[in-house]
C-alpha cells in the first residue's frame, strides 16, 4: 500500500497504487433542493449507452428516493455498516470545517474501504478493498420506494428524531431523490481491485475507464465500488461503467465547435440542477484556486457542495448541494461535517451564490468561467430571521478558450404574450 492524500478526509490515506493526479479533473454539482425526480437524466443516458442486450439491468446513472431508495437496494447501508463493523465506534471526524483547502472539513478520524484489515474486508480472502458483491435481485430497480417518507414517529427508522432545520420541525415526513452516477473518483476503489488492470484514470481529464479488451468480468470492480457504479454484463462477460461521456467533454461534438461539452445526463436535466465541469488539480489531487470556475466557488468558495460519503475514501468528484429540508444527522452521515454550513448558505445565499445558481444548465458547453455585472436592488425581506436583499445582476459565462457563451440575470424576465395569443400555445 502507499500513502496519499486525501483532502476531503484531511489526511493521508493508504492506497494501493501511488498518487497520480491528471492535469484536470472531470466533476459536478447536483443541487438536490430542486431536483424533481423525473428521470430524464437516467433516461438520457440509457438511450446513448445502454440499450443493447444484456444493458437491461444497467443504469449507469439513475435517481433514487432517500431514505429507503438504493440502486442496488441497500448500496450504501451495507458499506457503511461494513465499515462500522470493521471499525466500531471509530468512523469519527475531528476538527471543524474551515477555510484550509487541504481539509475543508476537518479530519476523518475513521477507516476507509482501503484501510480495513483484509480479514474483516473479505472473510478468509485477501483483498485490497473493502465491499461486497450485490445480489441479482437488488439490481432491479434504479428508484424502489419511490417517494415513499419516514414520519417522525416511524419505527424502526426514525429519522425525524433529533435535531431538525427548521426548529419547529415542521418537515417531520420526508425523502429527497439522490441523482447518482459514477464519481470518476481521485483514488477509485474500482480501479484499485482490478487484478487485470483493465481500469484505468486518464491523466488528460481524470475520467475513469474499463478497457474492454483486457477486462475478463471477474467483478471485482462491482465488489470495491462502495457507490456501487461499475456493473456486471452477461452477454460480453465484462464490467461496464459510465464513461463520463468523453467525446463530449473531448469537444468532439460538432455542436460546440471543439469546445468541452456536458455530457448527456448533466445536459438532459429539465430540472436544472445538474452542473458538470473540469477543474484544476495539484499533484496531491487538492484543487488549484480557480476563483471564478462556478464548481470551485461552489465547492470550495461558497462550500455550499459537498461529497458523497466523503468517509469512503475514494475522493468522490461528485457533490451535492444538500437537501434544506432534511434532519441534520442523517445529511451528516451523507455528506459529512460540512453540512451544517452548506444548508445555512443556502437558505441564505449571499449575492454572489445567487448568481452563480443561475448557471445551471443555461448552456451545454461546460462554463470555464464566469464574470457578474452588479445590478440593482429588486427586493428585501427578512427571512429565517436575518435579512436578505436580492440584487438583479447579470452573471456572464465563458468555454474554455474565453469565449463567452451566455449571459443571465438573477431575476427572471417576465416576457407578456400579446393579447392576441393569449390562450394559444
Ligand atoms: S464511483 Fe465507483 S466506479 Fe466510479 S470511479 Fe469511483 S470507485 Fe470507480
Ligand atoms: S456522464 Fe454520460 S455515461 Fe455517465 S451517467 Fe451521465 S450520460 Fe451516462
Ligand atoms: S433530470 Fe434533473 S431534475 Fe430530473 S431526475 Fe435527473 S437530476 Fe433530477
């Protein structure tokens, strides 16, 4: 095993290869307050990269209904409690989020699926990475217990229980929907089981891949993923995993003229909550300041996003702006000690936040940069008790190579239908 560095556990970590990090990093934002669960994203995907024989089972990205949901059933339940057996008590964070970007949100005191003895990871068998193989059956649905809510007195999942935003809990039922995809991970566990390597991160994007041709279905892939995103396919016996849509984010689509583009689940979105990019990355994987990438704002300025289940240890490249409505512990165990201050901001975005929000999926090229023009006051309020004041500035877009693709404003325009249209379509 070597040693790494894992920023968002604060602190090295053993893995079994050395740190290799690529020139950028593919990543994105889901902002899960506003996503409505309609599974265009999961549809997009299906219809460009999975439809062939032996694909039924596969949803490389799919959205699942939080609490109970999970594709496979049960995927992060079973990871986490694997750990905690490996480790009772133990899966702690220390320290408190702060402005340092070499541990953002304290230290992760606990073990991560490569750092758990390999007896307690595989039983008798050697292996370098804790999981476990799903069975057939929890892969058959991308979304079981759709919107189905714990209430606040439910046994046994009591979520409701304890601490609640709003104080008054008045959210007492609910779930939100997780729209999940793989992570293109800085140190992927699906990578680091592979006895063939036939997995491979590339250095020019960080996007993660299985060659075909050398990869012989062993699935140890499937077993390592603890977001379960590598799956098995019957009929060409090899694992398949989403490919980040890379000729996209080539700029080999004739739409963007060589410009990156977004790839197809992160374009299809009608809620307008999903945001992919590539950001900058040092050699011990910590971002490079890109103060005005709308991702490293998000994540790293504003820290309104944050990783999924960052204790893992794999350096997710997906983050999630948390559901506001949620009680604490359970959005803690999700996303970490970050949490607290991600919800804060977001019920309460300052002028800058609410600029950037707009970016959301105005255009499908990936935005580079943005610049905002300051515009005047339109409204005031206190709110939550403290106040907010809400400006209509214009927030403009760049691609890569500087050009600008779009400008918005923070509030929307009101366009009236001429008299004469007014009940057609
Ligand atoms: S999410 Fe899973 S499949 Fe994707 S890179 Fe990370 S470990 Fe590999
Ligand atoms: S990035 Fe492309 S391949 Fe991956 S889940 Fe989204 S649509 Fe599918
Ligand atoms: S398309 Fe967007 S809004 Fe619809 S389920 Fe997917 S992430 Fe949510």
């Amino acid at each position: 095993m070597s040693s790494v560095y894992n920023w968002q556990l604060g602190r090295e970590m053993a893995y079994p290869y050395e740190g290799a990090a690529p020139k950028e990093q593919f990543a994105f934002v889901i902002n899960i307050n506003r996503c409505i669960g309609c599974q265009t994203c999961t549809m997009a995907c299906k219809s460009t990269w999975t439809f062939a024989k032996g694909q039924e089972h596969m949803w490389w990205t799919n959205v699942e209904t939080k609490p109970y949901g999970g594709y496979p059933q049960h995927w992060d339940v079973k990871i986490l409690d694997r750990l905690e057996q490996a480790n009772p008590g133990g899966q702690q964070w220390s320290g408190k989020p702060n402005g340092d970007p070499k541990k953002p949100y304290g230290e992760f005191g606990g073990k991560t699926v490569f750092e758990v003895p390999q007896a307690v990871a595989r039983g008798t068998q050697p292996n370098q990475v804790l999981g476990y193989l799903p069975t057939d059956e929890e892969w058959r649905f991308p979304n079981i217990y759709e919107d189905t809510a714990p209430h606040g007195q439910s046994k046994p999942m009591d979520f409701g229980k304890g601490e609640s935003i709003d104080g008054d809990r008045k959210h007492r039922a609910w779930f939100y929907y997780l729209a999940r995809l793989c992570n293109h991970c800085s140190y992927p566990a699906c990578l680091a089981a592979c006895p063939r390597t036939a997995i491979y991160k590339r250095p020019e994007d960080g996007i993660v891949l299985i060659d075909q041709k050398e990869c012989r279905g062993y699935r140890k892939c499937v077993e390592a993923c603890p977001y379960k995103k590598s799956l098995y396919r019957g009929t060409t016996r090899t694992s398949e995993k989403c490919i980040a849509c890379y000729p996209r984010v080539e700029g080999k689509d004739p739409e963007t003229n060589g410009a990156p583009m977004e790839t197809r689940c992160m374009a299809a979105c009608i809620g307008q909550v999903r945001m992919q990019g590539l950001v900058k990355v040092d050699n011990d994987t910590t971002w490079v300041e890109d103060r005005y990438n709308p991702l490293y704002y998000l994540i790293h300025v504003a820290k309104v996003a944050l990783p999924l289940y960052p204790q893992f240890g794999t350096e997710p490249n997906g983050y999630y702006i948390p559901p506001r409505w949620v009680p604490l512990p359970y959005l803690r165990q999700m996303f970490g000690p970050g949490v607290d201050q991600a919800v804060e901001r977001y019920r309460n975005p300052d002028r800058e936040l609410l600029a950037v929000l707009q970016l959301f999926r105005r255009s499908n090229q990936i935005i580079a940069r943005y610049e905002i023009e300051q515009g005047p006051k339109v409204y005031e309020a206190t709110r939550n008790g403290k106040r907010f004041e809400m400006y209509d500035d214009t927030i403009r877009a760049f691609n890569r190579q500087g050009k600008e693709i779009f400008e918005t404003q923070v509030e929307e325009p009101v366009h009236v239908r001429p008299a004469v249209h007014a009940n057609s379509i």
